[in-house]
C-alpha cells in the first residue's frame, strides 16, 4: 500500500513511523512524488498523524497503475504533449551516421509533420563489428538537427554513467530493449527529470515491463513513456511480433503514454506503416518510426526504415485513423 505523508510532516516523525513498520528491512521506503511523499509498505500495523491518506493498491505496480492516479498521464515537452487526447509522431534514423545525414531528415521529418526526431548516437549492437554510433558527437548533431527545424529530440542512453551527458544534448531520453532491466540505468534515469521512453524488453512479460517504469517512477521521475516494441516469439517472419494486445491492456491499467514502435516490431518496411495504423487505431499514444533518406544505404536498420514519401504516407493514414479514434 502507498501512504501519503502530510506535506508539513518532519523527517523526525516521518523516520520514526518508517521504524514502527518495520523498517528497511520490511521494505518500507519513502517515495517523493512531485510536492508529495509516500511510504510504501505491505502493511499498516499503527497509525499516526502524520497520515494523510492511505492508498490500499491491490496492483504490485503501485506507481504507474491507474489505481493510483486514474487520469491519463500527459508529459509536455515545448509545445508537443504526450498522451491524453494526443497523438505524437516520433521519426527519424535508427542511427545518426553524419551530420548531413540527420540534418536532412530532420528536414524531411519535420515537413512530413512530425513532432520529435529520434537519432542513435550509443547503439546497442548485437555484433560488436557492426556500427555502433558516433558518440557524443552524434548528440551533437541531433541537437543542432532539432534545433534547426525546431523538433525536440530523443536518443538512447545505455548506461547510468552517460545519463548527464545524454540528458545534456536530448529533449527525451530512450531506454532500449536490451536494457530495460538495468536497474542501475533506470534508477540513474529515475533522478533526473527529463521525460524518459522506455521500451519493453524484447522477452519481457508486461508485468516485468510496468516494474521496469515502477523503478524510474520511484526516484520522482513522473515523466515516463512505455514503448510497446515487438517480443520475441515462435514466428520468424519477422523481426519480431509486436504486441497490441499490450498496448490496449496498458492503456487500460496504467496511466502513463504508450508508443508504439512499428519499425522493431516488424523489421519490415513494408509493414510499418500498416501496423502504425493498427496501433493508433487500438488505442497508443503515438508512434516511434525509423526514417532516413536513403534507407538502403543505412548502417542500422534499413531494412525497417522508411524513406521521405514512405512516411508521408505513414503519417497521413495515421492521421485519418487518429481522427476516427477522436484523437
Ligand atoms: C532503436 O530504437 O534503434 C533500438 C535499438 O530499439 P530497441 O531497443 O527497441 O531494439
Ligand atoms: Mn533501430
């Protein structure tokens, strides 16, 4: 259960009622959840003034359940909102190759109405000889990329240790696949307060994935966006067999925006933007779509990334389909 502190509580009080519980050891911690703080506790043995309210959430993801706040998480970056009524279009290439490169798609992405350009800068490989990203110095790019057509921008960061530097030059802060059980990664990313896009764990159930944004949302982090991004299942068709039963079940029980990442999720570019309509149309917040200019010439991913007119296209069929949804 979650315990609501009185905001005017001292520490004192507020260490001496943790003690009452059981401590530590019984699991009891204290939350910050913006002005507020909660304990979270298995049970209440006593009670005490300093007790606002009590939480009784049968839901083991006390923070990102709807139980505990019933209204649609909705995360403001500039001008873009993500979640509630609205739709968010995140695109551009899997990886930031050169600066010519993610500068001319950040024309293009931005022209096809767009609201966030996405770029790889720390790509997480699954052979170490294959293009693993310019670094820094692709942050760099993607920065004065999104500056230039005036898109915020989002890129992953693969350890706790890069968070300050990614989070220096990104508007948004991926965490892929492959590590979205790095507690120490999510932890690191639960302390800042940038919003971070969080993608589910290519065999991760959604229970473990909703636990996974639990740690984020535990440091005070509240601007969390789940990134449904295909799991790995029997089929070998395709890439990977992405979830949209998970979408529409997260957006029942969880109040946080979901993503959906067509491009991982099939590996195929013909796929990607049909499967971008589906996922509208049962109910995500938005999608994330690999786009670069030339995408058989890519280092990464072209096989699942579009070219200029391929998302035009995209975007205009999820507009039509973000209309009858009444989004
Ligand atoms: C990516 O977005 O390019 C990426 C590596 O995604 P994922 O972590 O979902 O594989
Ligand atoms: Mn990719």
């Amino acid at each position: 259960m979650l315990i609501k502190i009185k905001r005017n509580a001292n520490r004192k009080d507020v260490d001496e009622f943790i003690q009452k519980l059981g401590g530590g050891q019984a699991g009891v911690k204290i939350i910050n959840w913006g002005d507020d703080r909660y304990l979270v506790s298995k049970k209440l043995t006593e009670n005490s003034p300093i007790i606002e309210e009590i939480k009784d959430i049968k839901s083991k993801h006390h923070l990102s359940s709807r139980e505990f706040k019933l209204e649609d998480t909705v995360i403001a970056i500039g001008n873009t909102r993500i979640g509630g009524s609205s739709i968010t279009i995140i695109a551009g290439p899997c990886a930031i190759e050169t600066e010519l490169q993610i500068k001319s798609a950040a024309r293009f992405v931005k022209a096809a109405g767009a609201h966030i350009l996405r770029g790889g800068a720390f790509k997480p490989r699954t052979s170490p000889h294959s293009f693993r990203g310019l670094e820094e110095e692709g942050l760099k790019y993607l920065q004065e990329a999104g500056k230039e057509v005036g898109l915020p921008v989002v890129t992953e960061v693969m350890t706790a240790e890069d968070v300050p530097l990614v989070a220096k030059y990104a508007d948004i802060l991926q965490i892929g696949s492959r590590n979205m059980q790095n507690y120490m990664l999510l932890d690191a990313c639960g302390k800042i307060r940038k919003p971070i896009l969080l993608k589910r764990g290519l065999s991760s159930t959604v229970d473990e994935f909703l636990l996974a944004s639990e740690y984020i949302l535990a440091g005070g982090n509240q601007n969390v966006i789940l990134c449904e991004r295909g799991i790995r299942t029997f089929e070998n068709a395709f890439r990977n067999t992405l979830d949209l039963n998970a979408v529409a079940y997260l957006k029942q029980v969880s109040h946080l925006p979901v993503i959906v990442d067509p491009s991982h999720g099939t590996g195929l570019r013909p796929l990607v933007t049909p499967l971008a309509q589906a996922a509208i149309a049962v109910g995500a917040d938005g999608v994330i779509i690999e786009a670069t200019a030339t995408p058989d010439e890519a280092l990464c991913d072209g096989a699942q990334s579009l070219d200029e007119p391929m998302l035009n296209t995209l975007i205009t069929n999820v507009n039509r389909i973000s209309s009858v949804v009444y989004r």
